[in-house]
C-alpha cells in the first residue's frame, strides 16, 4: 500500500525559481496557513504568527532584508513565520476551545497554565527557545500542506532579523524565525539533495 506521507516527504525539494505568471488564492493562503496551525507546540501555545507577504510593494521591502534574493519577489507569497515570546500569558485563551469542547478538563489546563508561568516567566531563554521550536514545526508542517495541493517551497533563514521587525512593525515579542516561499515551480531547479548515511546520524541508546 502506498504512503503518502512518504512519497510527500522523498518528492519534497527547496525551490529557489518560481512561476511568476501563477498566483495563490487568499483561499489558498488560508488552508495553508490553517494546515500550519495543526504543528505540536508546548502546553499548545501556538504560539506563532504568519505574515503572507505577496504585494509588490510589501515584496521589495522583504527582497531589501533578505540580502537581496529574488525569490522572495517572484514567489506568489513568501511567509514570514514568527515564534511569539511570553507565550504562557496567552495560554488560557489557547487552550479554552479545548476545555469547551470537553476534552480537556478545566483543572488540567489550569495546571498547564500554572505549570508554564512557574517555568516561562523571568526565563527569557525559555521563551526564546519555545518561540523557535514551535515556528520551525510549524513552517515545516506549512511546507507538507504546499506539497500536498501540489504546490513548490523554499526555506530560508537568509535575512535580517531586525530589518524584517522594523520592515514589517514586528512587536517585541513576535521573533522572525524563518521565511517559506511557496508557489508553482519554473525550471532550473535542483532535485532534492542525497542525505548524509544513515550510519552518520543515528545513535542508539
């Protein structure tokens, strides 16, 4: 029996020249964005942001913080994914669709929400750390969703952090982690890089 999730996985390459006579949808850019949102995160903070930045304008001004690289012009969208610090005062608005739902009982989200104050306040590398796991899961997540509607992506960690915050007006609390470019690829692309062996990055313990 086929998998998909494996076939999605080995087809998957970085994308670095696009269709620029194909666009997205905001129909598009929404199920992309809600497939993203499905990412794990710690106490399920979700604690991330998107920006799609897919104007003209919007688009040279992502081109002069990322030292130039024109895919972010030609991509139909390319997402600025923010990791958000001091996630756990957010927390009780997170998880209350879940204790609504009746799944998650209100006395252990109010001990996930005690348990994250005690660990996440005054503890800005804790902070910095989660903002980071949860953007990198869920632009990963994001970059599977694109594959899946036959869409192309490129990662990148090419940029200038704090000219994508004054660029964009990030708040103090919202940190540029990594950019997605997504759309339909033109040709002059590579296949998807060999891997290192197994043998080399594996340990058993």
């Amino acid at each position: 029996m086929a998998n998909p999730i494996k076939s999605l996985i080995e087809s998957r390459v970085s994308i670095n020249y696009y269709d620029t006579s194909q666009q997205l949808t905001d129909s598009d850019i929404e199920e992309l964005i809600s497939q993203a949102t499905r990412a794990p995160s710690a106490y399920n903070f979700q604690n991330w942001k998107f920006i799609a930045v897919r104007s003209p304008e919007a688009k040279e001004r992502l081109k002069g913080v990322c030292y130039g690289q024109q895919k972010v012009v030609e991509a139909p969208v390319t997402f600025i994914i923010c990791g958000i610090l001091e996630a756990y005062k957010q927390l009780p608005q997170a998880l209350k669709p879940s204790v609504d739902a009746g799944f998650l009982d209100q006395s252990v989200a109010e001990g996930w929400i005690d348990a994250a104050k005690q660990t996440h306040t005054d503890n800005p590398e804790l902070q910095r750390d989660e903002a980071i796991r949860s953007a990198s899961l869920a632009a990963m997540t994001l970059m599977f969703a694109a594959q899946g509607m036959g869409l192309a992506t490129g990662s990148m960690s090419g940029f200038d952090p704090r000219g994508v915050a004054r660029e964009f007006q990030l708040s103090a609390v919202e940190v540029p982690v990594i950019m997605v470019t997504v759309g339909y690829p033109t040709s002059g692309n590579w296949p998807q890089k060999p891997r290192r062996p197994i043998s080399e990055v594996i340990q058993y313990a």
